[in-house]
C-alpha cells in the first residue's frame, strides 16, 4: 500500500472508532438535502457522508493530517472540503469518492449498492459454496469493491476474494476497503473486464454500469444503445469462467422499450447457448427516472433493476 493508501485506511478506521455510519442516497436526494439552509448530523457526517465544505476547526488536527496524507483534502473558497466520502453497509465501512461526482474516474456507491448487497445476500443465505475447499471469488468491475467484500463476509473463512475494475482509482479504494474490513485473502487488480483475472471461479459477482453517458464515465456508461453492452458482455465472457456448478450474480439496470426487456432479449440466446440455468427477477420496476429526459432514452418506457442469477451446470 501506499503511503497516501495507508492514510486513507487510518482515516477509515478513526471514521469506525467514531461510531460513524452514513446511508448513500440517490444524487438527487443528496443535492436536496445539502440545499437546505442548514444540514443535520455530525461536523464527521457532514464532511464525510454529505462531502460539505467546513472550517479546520471542525475536525481534529490529526484528521487534517490524515486527509492531507491521503491527497484527500481541498480547498474551497476558504473552507476545507474532503475529496473521499465514506458509507456503511450493514456494519462494514466503504472509501469512495465525494459529492459530486463528475470525474471520469469517479468511483460509485449508493442506492444500486444497496440493493445488489442484497440480491447477492438472498443467493449466498440460500445456496452456500458445495464442498471443503475455500471458494474463489470474483467481484467484476468492482468500484469500491463493495458487493465483493460483503459477500465475501458472508462466507466461509478462508475464501480467495479478487476484485477487479478498469478504473486506478476504483482498485485503489477497493484494496482500502478490503483492508479496512479486516479482509485478508484479497487481491484488487486493474483489469479489462476479465483480461487479467484469471480463473476459474466458484462465483462471479457484478454491479456494472448501465446507463448512456454522454460523457462516457466509467462508473456510469454501460455501452451499446440502451447502456446495456457492458453488462451483457461480462454475462458471454463470464460463463465460461465459473467453475462446474458456480454462479455468476448480475445486478444491473434493464431498459424496457414498448414493454421489452432489452437486456434479457439481448442475453437470452447467450444463456439458451450454455450449459447454465438461470432465474432473472426484476428487483425495481423504476430506477434513474430523470434519465428519460435525455434524447438516448426517447423511446423508453421506464429503468428497471434487474437480477441474474446463472448457474452453470456440473
């Protein structure tokens, strides 16, 4: 780890220390709240949950230091702004990048995290991994590594846990928060999909982008028409890497035009074609409504969250 790495896991384990918890919203949520003339909740939840501005006097000198270790800290108009934002799940901690995030290399957390915890948790609650050896685990376009982690606290000890993404700075959280939540047998690496993750795995798990960005965000854009290649692409690459009788997890968003799933037209002639079985539920009927708005999406009904579960045979 890096120096800067090592301070940013310092500032997560003061932030546990302090009893800190914090629920992401959604943007707009978010941007409604800290309109407000004043903003509830602790000098901490409001630098680090609600990524506003403060004074230096609102935080003990020694988190200053560990902010400026970390290149975490920025100046804003005479005030002190944190450029890393932190979330709970559950009991566990997560790194990420603050408010607003518009950088290409942002990295994400919030609702969809939420949801795709639970969606994997209903799966590995019910259908543990078969036989003594310790799992290998693989989560996909990782982020903050979030899904991975939580999973992987669900299971057995002794479980190989790899977390993969394309993003630097996505790896670079993720191998934070693996530490921060007391993991050990974890590897982040910086991967093209599965260019360099190896295999095979006992389950593969993945919270992709899934949206049309005009700017082409990493955390947000998806690819292909509807934002939905990119999911598709990890379903055609992923099959063939699961272990006999793993499980690839897929939580994504579907767009339904004139009443089809677009995303399940585009990845059923892939399932028909494997050696798999599989259960798809429809988690959201509406996620990211103002997303219509925008031209991409002017014949389309509505967002929904969708989840996959594939199980290949053996």
């Amino acid at each position: 780890m890096s120096v800067a790495d090592e301070a940013l896991l310092r500032l997560g384990a003061f932030l546990r220390d302090q009893n800190y918890r914090f629920t992401t919203t959604t943007p707009l949520t978010h941007n409604r709240v800290v309109q407000r003339s004043a903003v509830d909740g602790s000098h901490l939840t409001r630098a680090f949950g609600w990524s506003l501005p403060f004074y230096a006097s609102d935080l003990p000198a020694p988190v200053l230091r560990i902010l400026a270790e970390a290149k975490a800290l920025a100046h804003c108009n005479g005030l002190l702004r944190s450029k890393v934002r932190f979330s709970t799940l559950k009991n566990q901690l997560f790194a990420h990048s603050a408010f607003p995030t518009d950088a290409a290399d942002s990295v994400f957390f919030g609702p969809d995290t939420y949801r795709f915890a639970r969606c994997v948790e209903s799966v590995l609650n019910s259908q543990p991994i078969s036989g003594s050896a310790p799992g290998r685990f693989l989560d996909i376009g990782c982020g903050s590594g979030a899904g991975g982690i939580f999973a992987a606290s669900l299971m057995r000890p002794g479980v190989e846990l790899m977390l993969a993404d394309i993003n630097p700075q996505a790896v670079r959280y993720a191998r934070v928060n693996a530490a921060l939540n007391g993991l050990k047998r974890t590897q982040a690496i910086h991967s093209d999909l599965f260019q360099k993750a190896g295999g095979p795995f006992d389950y593969i798990i993945a919270n992709p982008p899934y949206l049309v960005d005009d700017y082409q965000r990493l955390y947000r854009h998806g690819g292909g028409e509807f934002g939905i290649a990119l999911s598709v692409d990890i379903v055609r690459e992923g099959i063939p890497r699961l272990t006999e009788s793993g499980r690839l997890l897929l939580y994504t968003g579907s767009p339904i035009v004139g009443g089809v799933d677009q995303f399940l037209a585009a990845v059923t002639p892939i399932l028909d074609a494997s050696p798999v079985t599989f259960d798809y539920d429809e988690v959201d009927p509406d996620v990211f409504g103002e997303e219509l708005e925008r031209s991409a999406y002017d014949h389309v009904d509505r967002i929904a969250a969708v989840f996959l579960n594939i199980k290949k045979d053996g």
